[in-house]
C-alpha cells in the first residue's frame, strides 16, 4: 500500500507477480481523504488532507496548506504548512512554514520557523537522535 517498494502485477496465467518499484517514490494522502491509522513510510510522505495514528517516516514528511496531522510522527525531515497535532520527532530539520500551525511536543535537531507560524509546543533540541535509540 502506502510507501511500499513493490508493486503487485497480473500476469498473463492470472496470478500476480511482485515487482520493485523506485525508492524514490512520494506517498500522498491527498485533499478531501481521510486516513486513520499506523503507517510506516521508506519514502517521503505529503499529507493535503487528515491523518489521525502515527507515522513512522524514514525521509521527508510534508504537511501541506490543507493537511491536518494528529498524533505521532517520527521522521528523518518535516515540512509544516498545515496542521499538526501531538508528538513530533524529527531527526534532522523541523520547518514550519508561514502557513503552519504546530500545538504538542517536539523533538528535533534543527529548527526552522517561518515569520507568522504558530508553534505552541514543548520542544527540546538536540535530543532528537538520543530518542531514536
């Protein structure tokens, strides 16, 4: 399903065959859907429309405009523009752009904040790799 690197195929006998797919693939919930759930991610994650569970991504993860995140998210790098609710951590850069609302708690590496972002969190800084263990 979401982020996997394989992709199913029906062959010609009417049986299906896996097949690698890139690395390199972008995951989208898109505007308007609705996820509820766990999801593991390889690669990067673009959220435009709601999430509520968790989120374990090994890349990049992109809350847009209209993207709304509530819960935990663990992942290498974030990009805030919509909102996000809960326990964030990041492992190498946080940035929240204009946009973006973040209420919850943080931890990260690196933190960027665009001029007229809302961050209302607990955060700690540097603590995010020692997490991870």
């Amino acid at each position: 399903m979401f982020g996997s690197k394989k992709k199913e195929e029906v062959s010609t006998n009417g049986k299906f065959s896996l097949q690698k797919t890139s690395p390199n693939g972008l995951n989208s919930l898109v505007a308007g859907a609705t996820l509820e759930g766990n999801v593991t991610a390889e690669s990067d994650f673009r959220i435009d429309g709601h999430f509520k569970g968790n989120l374990i991504c090994k890349a990049k993860v992109i809350v847009g405009p209209s993207g709304v995140f509530d819960g935990d998210m663990k992942a290498e790098n974030a990009v805030i523009e919509g909102m996000v609710i809960g326990k964030i951590q990041i492992f190498s850069t946080l940035e929240v752009k204009e946009t973006g609302i973040v209420n919850g708690d943080v931890a990260t590496e690196n933190l960027i904040i665009a001029n007229g972002a809302k961050f209302n969190v607990t955060c700690s800084m540097n603590q995010a790799r020692i997490i991870k263990k």
